[in-house]
C-alpha cells in the first residue's frame, strides 16, 4: 500500500489525465439509474424494441455497460468485509480503498492489521521493493551500505523495514488505538481539481470507525513515529539525528498525496480499459 507511493509519480500522470477526460460521469451511479437513462432510449427505440411497457424498461439497464462481473464481485466483498480486492495497475494491493462507500461495514482491530499484513506478504511488494532498491544502489544512496549483492540486501531490507513499520503504524496500530478508519473513500465524482482535493485532503482528514470526520492523527503521526523507528534503530549511524527524522516524515507524506491520487483516479483507467476491450473487435 505504502510502497505503492514510491513510484506514484511515475504513473501519476497517467492516472490525472484519464482522471481529467473521465470527469464527473467516469464514475457516476453504475447499473441503477433508471430515470435518466429510461427517457433516451424509449424515444429512439424501434418498434421491435418495444412490445410491452415491462420489457422497455428492463432495455436501459443492459447498454448502460455496468461494472465487469470483477468488479461487482469487488463491491460485494467491500460490503461483506469492509475491504477490497482491488489492485492497481491489476498488480499492487490496493486492499484498503473502498469505491462504493454505502453500508460498508466499520473495521475491527483484528481486521486493521489483518489486512495490512496481507499486503505486506503480497508477492508484488516484495517485486516492488526490489525495484526501490535498485533505483536505491544505482544512485548509491546511502553510500555506507557500498555495493554488489551485499549493498543491494542492505537497501533491500531497510526499504522493507520502512515499509513495513510505516504501514503497521500509520493503517492498523494507531488507527485501532485511536478508533480511526485507515481506509481510502474514493470520491468518484466532480472535477479533476475537486476529486485531487479529496485524495489531499485525506492526508489530514480521515473518519473514525463510527464515520464522522477527524484530523487523520493515524497517518500524520503513524508516519513520524515510523520514521523515528527506522532512523534510530537500523539506518547508518550517521543519519540516526532529528533532521534525518523530519525529512523521512515530510517525503513520506508528500509520497502517501500521490499514493491517495493514484487511489482516486485509478478506477476510471480501470474502466476505461474495460470498455476499450469491450468494444475492440
């Protein structure tokens, strides 16, 4: 989930660009719009179309090309478990965002670190973790660790401890001590500008597990005390003072505003290359 902002900004612009062309009707109501859709249809209907009153008004729901059969299936787990099974780009768990936001049921404890585990053993993290690294030992960051394989697993593993900490803090231990929500509401509707608000405003803004609106003490804090963590306990000794602190807290943060953008606007290229297959010959 996290780690998913360590390349955020590659895909970023992909994602606000069909995010701009999608705009509010991208992501509007999906197979129940019954008024709207029902008045179009019926004027330009032939009258092979229509031979009773019932069968013309079961026609506008099945052009209106709803979500794929995956992603219904999505939304019944998000109301049965309060979790997705969602992944962006089809690879990177994306467990924690929620598109249907209507009788999702609260999370317990259990189920905070339950899910955040699961992402964290996910096959793909440790792909992308690998990645990080990489990019990590090309640019020699952190030159104490040197280079060759045993640099590589020094960066391999301190990418994944920071990982894995600020996930644990930020989306399941101060969230169930403080009876936050960790989870992502998509927005889904209204403008580019209006829905990039929304995934900023996450950063600061959450709800509480009975869903009213609180400043997000989970993922500010949750970030700094990982930081704080990782600095002191397993990064080279020189970097172990208070500026390293600040700046791990800050890039974290600007890292967890493009990870919530991807999060907004991922869905609309998820459909829109679910509707490209649909009508490519």
């Amino acid at each position: 989930m996290r780690t998913v902002g360590k390349i955020a900004m590659i895909f970023f612009l992909i994602a606000t660009g069909a995010g701009s062309r999608a705009g509010a009707p991208a992501i509007a109501q999906e197979p129940s719009q019954p008024a709207p859709s029902q008045s179009q249809p019926s004027s330009s209907a032939t009258p092979a179309t229509t031979p009773s009153a019932g069968a013309s008004q079961s026609l506008p729901d099945k052009p209106q090309p709803a979500a794929p059969a995956k992603d219904q299936k999505n939304v019944q787990h998000e109301q049965q478990t309060g979790t997705s099974k969602d992944r962006i780009f089809w690879t990177m768990p994306n467990f924690l965002t929620v598109e249907d936001a209507d009788n999702i049921p609260p999370l317990s404890s259990g189920q905070k670190f339950k899910v955040v585990g699961r992402s964290l053993i996910d096959p793909s993290e440790f792909v992308l973790i690998g990645f990080v690294a990489g990019l990590g030992q090309a640019s020699n960051s952190d030159p104490s660790y040197g280079q060759g394989a045993q640099g590589y697993a020094k960066r391999y593993g301190t990418a994944y401890g920071d990982n894995a900490i600020e996930n644990f803090m930020a989306s399941a231990v101060l969230p169930s001590l403080l009876h936050q929500d960790p989870r992502y509401y998509q927005l889904g509707r209204g403008g580019f500008r209006r829905r990039a608000g929304h995934a900023i405003e996450r950063v600061f803004i959450t709800r509480s597990d009975s869903g009213n609106r609180q400043f997000n003490y989970s993922e500010i804090f949750g970030s700094g005390i990982a930081a704080s963590i990782s600095t002191y306990s397993y990064h080279p000794s020189q970097d172990r003072n208070f500026g390293t602190v600040a700046s791990v807290w800050g890039t974290q943060i600007g890292w967890d505003v493009g990870t919530y953008m991807i999060k907004e606007f991922w869905p609309d290229l998820r459909r829109k290359h679910h509707k490209e297959n649909q009508t490519s010959p």
